[in-house]
C-alpha cells in the first residue's frame, strides 16, 4: 500500500522540519541570520533574485519614504481603532493597513502601472529631456481630456515640492537606476503646469511607484510594498497610543464626539 501523499503545494519560498528551516534555498539560522537586512529579505522574497547593492538602496529608500507621514487616514484609523479594542494590537494594524488606496499609499501602485501602461504604447522611447517632455506633454493632455488624474501628481500638504522626490531622484542617478519610469515621471513634473495650467508637485509615493517600477518589481504587487513601509510607522503609532503622553486617538474620538452637528432628516 503506497503511502505517498496525492497532494503537492509547489514554493520556491521556504519550508521547514523538525530540525532546520529553509528559506530561498539558504538555512535560514545559519545563512541568513545577521547577514541580510529586512529590506533585503523582501526584495528577495519577492523577486527570487538577490538585489545588488544599487538596487538594495533603493529599494530601501522607498520603504524608508513610505513609512510614515503624520496623522493621515491610515494612522487616525489604526489608533482610532485601537482605542476600542486595546488588546487587538493586529485589529488596529490591520485597520490602518487597510486604509491604504487610491488617495493615500495605493498612488504608488497606481503611478507605477500608469507609467507603465504609457511606457508599453510608446513606439520607440526618447533619448533626450526634450524627448521625453514632447511624450509626457502628450500623456498628459490625453489623460486630462479623458477626465482622468495623472497619478503621482499633486499632494495635500506639499504643494510646491514633495520633499523625497528630489531625493529620491538624485539616489536613483546615484545609482545608475534613473530609468524610463523615473524619465517619464520626471517629464510629467516638468510639463504638467504648462498642460493643466495649475502647479502640481510630482508627490513622494508616485515617485516611489516609478523607483520600483525601474528595479523591475512586479506591478501586480507594488501597493503591497506601500504597506509594507507603512506597517513599521502603524506600529510606531500604536505604541505611541501605549503611553499616556503621547495617546491620541481618545482625543480625536472626542473631537469629533463633541463636535457633531446632528441635523434631522428631511420629512
């Protein structure tokens, strides 16, 4: 009587036994351990390449960009939520974690597939600024006349300059990873006063969309990497709302608590 099991769940990320575990094709206790960075690990884990080291810093810029912004939607949620159920310490990361969209960490996956989409129409790519300024200008006036937004353009706080892109651009030159995302995305910035006739700042998680579109990742998963920045600064919140002094989510409960402006419906 064969006892070989029917089933079969093929992965090429890790497994373990009694004695040892396997990640990547690497003993995780003994090749791994105090040898990789976090950063490093992921990209691996995704990608099933190890990064280089030009492609490791950048990849960790953006995680290190995407971290935290203050108290937006994603923060408020997760210490709001975390007020009601204190012993839920996953609850009130996940609340947060699922905030992530189209207005806030989801630009990042959005302006990546857009720059992406345009990139694939284009017959042959530019090969100077002028070039790459005739195709955004293009890009943009289409996607306006189309009543859409061009993602990556424009930020609530940052209205002259979103303070990582210029950074984020200079590593990316820095280490030879400036590519036709970062190109296209840059052009868009350069033209998008002229097209819309209003000044919008090429936004932090927008360039972020196009750095990992240049190191290649999988478009499919881009937001996936906005949150996982995002859960480090979460928790960072969280434990903030451990400590009398720095709680805020019971404040801003109240705030809003005290503050409501019921009006009866209509008869």
């Amino acid at each position: 009587m064969s006892t070989e099991s029917p089933f079969s769940f093929p992965t090429e990320i890790g497994a373990s036994d009694a004695d040892t575990i396997t990640l990547l094709g690497h003993d995780l206790a003994n090749d791994l351990l105090g040898k990789i960075s976090f950063g490093e690990l992921a990209f691996w884990l995704v990608t099933k390449k190890r990064p280089t080291p030009e492609q490791l810093t950048m990849f960790e810029a953006v995680l290190v960009a995407l971290a935290d912004h203050g108290f937006t939607p994603t923060a408020i949620a997760a210490r709001v939520t975390y007020i009601s159920a204190p012993d839920s310490l996953q609850g009130a990361l996940a609340a947060g974690l699922l905030g992530g969209g189209s207005r806030f960490l989801g630009v990042t996956e959005d302006a990546a597939q857009f720059l992406a989409a345009e990139l694939a129409e284009a017959d042959v790519l530019p090969s100077d600024d002028a070039g790459w300024d005739a195709l955004a200008r293009t890009i943009v006036a289409e996607t306006k006349a189309a009543g859409r937004f061009v993602p990556g353009l424009g930020h609530p706080v940052h209205k002259v300059q979103d303070p990582r892109t210029p950074v984020l651009f200079r590593l990316a030159k820095e280490n030879g990873l400036f590519g036709s995302h970062l190109q296209l995305f840059a052009a868009i910035g350069r033209v998008s006063e002229d097209v819309l006739g209003r000044r919008l700042p090429l936004n932090g998680a927008g360039t972020c969309g196009a750095v990992l579109a240049d190191l290649d990742l999988p478009l499919e998963v881009m937001r996936g990497f906005a949150l996982l920045a995002r859960c480090a600064g979460l928790l960072g919140h969280l434990a903030e709302e451990q400590h009398p002094e720095t709680q805020a989510g019971m404040d801003i409960y109240l705030a809003v608590d005290r503050n409501t402006d019921y009006r009866s419906p209509a008869p």
